[in-house]
C-alpha cells in the first residue's frame, strides 16, 4: 500500500475516551468509533466477513466498550483486506481513545474457556509493537474468514496500536470455538487493562 492509496480522519474526544475514524484505500472504505467508558454499551459490527463480525462483537462486549464499524471492501477477491483493514481501524481507534495511556492499569491477563475450548491472553499497553499469537487452527477458514487472517488481525492490531501481546490456544477441538475464546480472552485482559488508575505504570514516567 503507498501512501497515496489512503485516506482517513480521525477525532477524539479529550472528556471521554472515544474516538472516531473514516479509513478509505483503493480496497477498503470503513467508518468506526469506539466508546472505552460507555453508561450503556452499543456494538454493531458489519464487515461483510460473519465470522469477522461476530469475533469483533464478542471483543467489544466482553472487554465492555462501544464499538461501530462499517467496511465496503474488495470481498471478490478474498478476505484479507478486510480483516487487515478492519484491525488498523480498531488499532487506530484504541491508540486515539486511549490518548497519552497515562492513568491507565496498562497491564491485563486473562483464561477464558468456551465448551472444549481454553484461551490466555496476555496485554501489555505500553507502546511497545509485539504480536505472539498462537491460535492452533486447522480448517482453512471459518464463517468466510480465513483462520490464517484471524492470526493475521491480532497481529495487524497489536502492532497498529501499538501494544504488545500474548494470545494461546491452550486447549481445544473446535476451530470456531478456538477463534471465540481467544477473542474473548483478549476482551477480558484489554478491559483490565484499559482501567484507570491514579498514576503513571511505568518506572520512564510514560507509556
């Protein structure tokens, strides 16, 4: 992708920790926002991918913010895009609500299960790139999503933000139930993460 492929706006709000984001390339056309400290919580997550949609609402539910998201891409090609570019939208809207990341528990974990299924997740919000995922799929794709571009948007996510991240399948037979529990093991570390606090979480002074 060359610089010229893109365009995006982006505004966050200094009260609240929301943002908003409008992403458009050659593949892809998305529109998001994202509420970290919502009263009541609205997800509606439509990126043309089922699987995709319902792995993204299970990350806003469980980890307890807002999220909308909207993505027109190039499907007739494959859904690689699409979940690339929904990752950088969902990255992009973190890093923006989250602002400087003073204030925040910075650190979360987590082990979520889903019937066979056993996930941990570790989360570090400090502003250092890493991805280590490991989902242990073995289907080629699951609901039009292709079980590589599951690794793939955790990885685009982590990096985007950035933060640095730990995600495992420990256990498991059922690739979608692998998938799920995953996203949700994320959901819960990011949520302990993302708490606020009275200080700064670093020995630098900044995250």
């Amino acid at each position: 992708m060359t610089p010229s492929d893109t365009t995006e706006t982006n505004a966050s709000s200094t009260r609240r920790r929301t943002a908003t984001l409008r992403r458009a390339t050659r593949e892809t056309r998305i529109e998001g926002g994202i509420d970290l400290d919502p009263v009541e919580p609205n997800v509606d997550v439509a990126t043309g991918i089922g699987m995709l949609d319902h792995l993204m609402t299970a990350f806003a539910v469980h980890a307890g913010i807002g999220l909308e998201l909207r993505c027109d891409g190039d499907l007739e090609v494959d859904d690689h895009h699409v979940a690339e570019d929904c990752a950088i939208v969902l990255a992009t809207l973190i890093a923006n609500a989250l602002g400087d990341r003073s204030g925040i528990e910075r650190f979360g974990w987590s082990m979520v299960p889903l019937d066979e299924s056993l996930s941990r997740t570790a989360i570090d919000l400090v502003r250092r790139p890493s991805a280590n995922i490991e989902l242990d799929l073995v289907r080629p794709s699951v609901g039009g999503l292709a079980c590589e571009n599951a690794t793939h948007f955790l990885e685009t996510l982590a990096l985007t933000a950035p933060f640095t991240l730990h995600v495992r399948v420990l256990e498991g037979r059922n690739d979608h139930h692998k998938m799920e529990s995953a996203f949700k093991s994320l959901a819960v570390a990011f949520r302990a993460a993302i708490r606020s606090c009275d200080r700064v979480t670093s020995t630098k002074g900044v995250l």
